[in-house]
C-alpha cells in the first residue's frame, strides 16, 4: 500500500511516539487575561490624565471662607502659618494658588482649579483640614471651626491683577467695611442671590 509522504503523520511514522495534543498552557492563558483585565479597567484613567494634561484649561476660583459665627478666632500673628498650610492642601490637588489673605474672622483664597477636581471637594478638603489643623496645632485656641457655607466665583483671567491687589489689600478694606457688606456687595457683583445662612 502507498502513501503519500506530504499525507503521513509521526503517529504513522513506525516507532515514532504519538503526537501531543497542542493545548495551551493554562498559566500562560491566566497570565495573559489578567493583564487585558488590568488594561481594561485602566484605560479609561490613563486616557482622562492624559486628556486633561493635553488641554488648556485655565479655572481662576475666587473663594471666601469666614469662622464659625464670624468670630475674630484667626491670629494675625499665626495667619501666614495657616496660609501655608492651605497652600500645601491646594499643591496636592494641582491647584494652583495665586493669592490668599484676609482678617481675623475670614480669609480669600484665589486659585485655579484642576480640571480633575470637583470645587466642592477642594473646599471641603480645604475647610476639613485646616480646622483640623488649627485646633490641633494650638496657635488658634479660640477657633471652633469654619462657616457651614462658603462663598466661591470664577474669575477671568483679566481679572487676576485686580483680584490679587484686593486680597493684598484686605486689613486696609475692613477697617471702612464690614465682612458681612463686602460678602454681600460679592454676591451681588457675581448675579447670585444673597442668603442670611451664608453667614452661619
């Protein structure tokens, strides 16, 4: 009997061992889903980071915050070591600061907000660890906490001289003007509705 040798297998081949079954091997394969899984759920970060660090994205934020009641609980002595603090809490977050200041019972803090962050949780953080902060640290022992509200505007970049001189320039201000009527004159100049719990 003839048979073509292009058509003969090694299980034909006489004293040739039978073929092994090509199955492939299953760490290989484990291996292997673990990392498009891995791919898969990093994706969509790796292409949001690098959307945001591609783009132009400029976000000036005008925020005000005032201590509970408006109390005169913040130490001018201390104020600048308060500022450093939340100077540091904005560099975690990539917010730029531009300017911050203020009086005994309130401060302004100018800055641009990463576009990855929500303003509401950079105020709560800011707010959050700062009192935490000045309680603990014992250089503002009359401090209770800050307001349960907070005032906050955007800014054009125009804009960013002036504000930053008016920040400067908030203990000459408040001694012709109340925190309470300069918060007021601001919730007016940016169209918002003005609202007595603002000042708890």
């Amino acid at each position: 009997c003839y048979l073509n040798p292009r058509h003969r297998s090694e299980a034909q081949v006489p004293g040739a061992e039978p073929a092994k079954s090509q199955q492939p091997r299953r760490g290989c394969t484990t291996k292997r889903g673990n990392i498009l899984f891995l791919c898969l759920i990093l994706a969509p970060f790796i292409l949001y980071d690098y959307i945001c660090n591609m783009s132009n994205v400029l976000i000036p934020i005008h925020a005000v915050i005032n201590g509970y009641c408006r109390r005169m609980t913040i130490f001018p002595e201390h104020e600048e070591l308060l500022y450093k603090y939340i100077w540091g809490i904005l560099k975690t977050r990539n917010c730029h600061l531009y300017r911050i200041g203020g009086i005994e019972n309130h401060i302004h803090i100018l800055f641009d907000l990463d576009p990855r962050y929500a303003l509401m949780n950079v105020m709560r953080d800011i707010k959050r660890e700062s009192s935490k902060w000045m309680k603990d640290s014992g250089y503002f022992p009359a401090f209770e906490g800050w307001g349960k509200e907070y005032f906050a505007i955007g800014r054009s970049p125009e804009d960013l001289q002036n504000v930053i001189g008016y920040i400067k320039c908030q203990k000459e201000h408040h001694k012709r003007l109340s925190f309470e009527d300069e918060l007021k004159g601001l919730t007016d100049k940016g169209g918002m509705i003005w609202s007595d719990y603002m000042l708890t």
